[in-house]
C-alpha cells in the first residue's frame, strides 16, 4: 500500500518509514517530491489536530493516496500554552528559528527557572480516500533554557530540555531524540492504529 507524508522533510520521512517498517511494513511510504506539486492549504486551524488534519486532506485530494500529515509545536507553561500552533511563526511570518527562539527568550527572561515548563506537542493525522480519518498525538515534557545549546535538531530543540535529560533536544542524537520525541510518540501511535 503507498502512503503519501504530506511533507519535503527528509528528516521526517526517514523516521516515519523507520517506525512503519516495524508496524506496518506493507506500507511504502513517499513524501511530497514524489508526487505532482499541488497547492497546499494554510494552516489556519487553532488546533494541532485541525491543522494535520487540513494537510491530509489536501494530500487525498490532490493525489488520491492515503495521506499521512502532523502538526507539532512548543506550548510554554508560562506563556499559558503558547506560541502552541503558531510556533513556526511566533516571530512572524516567515519561519525564522533564530528569530522565534529570540522572542521566546525575551518573553520569558524574567520567569524563574522552576516555573519554564512546556511540552513538543504533535498531532498526527492519516485521511484515506474513503474519508475514514484517524488521529494520533504525543507529547514531550520539559523546560526551557535561558540560552541555546546544541546543533542537532531544529525549532526550539536549543531551548528545550526534556525531562529525565541535562542535554537539550538539540545535544541529543537523533535516535535519543526520536525515542522519546512527540512526533516519535505520534507516529508510533499512529502506526498501531493503521
């Protein structure tokens, strides 16, 4: 069966086949270079379900395969859960790391140590083309730092220090971070489900 990973990520394409080979491994999972290009819906839902769930349907729409697509972000304790489903754009509109961890440091400069928990929330979505719809979510609990640290990863990964870890997401190998990851935990949960 082909599934289509409404995304260019190859980061995330990689991942998911990784976690499909054990759970479903009739599956041959494709990203959007293998597909014909077709425009792609804003997000503009107020949820992270909302938002996979707008891109999945796009995937069906457009191609006719059942489309997997997630929706993740940064939910700050402090910040009563925001940037939330506007973290790719909490600085702005166009999707600046440097410029959105800035913001968030500022936002949070005068909030004591103890009190900078957040979560990686992630959303997980497949549409098939019969309209059946399933979600999936997993979520990544920690705090956040006063300075980035770390190379590995993207987003707030510098900023973000998952529980049980004295390293940022950031410092983390890639398979250290997948394990415990939120879209690692989505897709896992997805997986069971297909």
């Amino acid at each position: 069966m082909r599934v289509l990973l409404a995304t260019r990520n190859a980061g995330k394409i990689d991942e998911l086949r990784e976690i499909l080979a054990e759970a479903a491994p009739h599956i041959e999972l494709v990203g959007l270079n293998a597909v014909a290009d077709y425009p792609e819906t804003p997000e503009t839902e107020l949820t992270f379900a909302g938002n996979a769930l707008l891109k999945a349907r796009d995937g069906v729409k457009h191609t006719g395969l059942a489309t997997i697509a997630d929706d993740s972000g940064l939910a700050v304790d402090a910040l009563n859960g925001m940037p939330g489903v506007l973290s790719a754009r909490w600085a702005g509109s166009a999707k600046d790391d440097a410029a959105n961890n800035a913001l968030l440091l500022d936002q949070l400069a005068d909030v004591p140590d103890e009190l900078r928990g957040a979560k990686f929330v992630c959303a997980a979505a497949i549409v098939w083309p019969d309209g059946r719809e399933l979600v999936a979510h997993g979520e990544m609990h920690g705090t956040v730092g006063r300075e980035p640290k770390g190379d590995n990863g993207f987003g707030y990964d510098p900023l973000f220090t998952p529980d049980n870890f004295d390293r940022t997401s950031a410092e983390l190998s890639a398979a250290e971070k997948n394990a415990i990851s939120h879209r690692g935990k989505a897709f896992r949960e997805l997986a069971k489900q297909i």
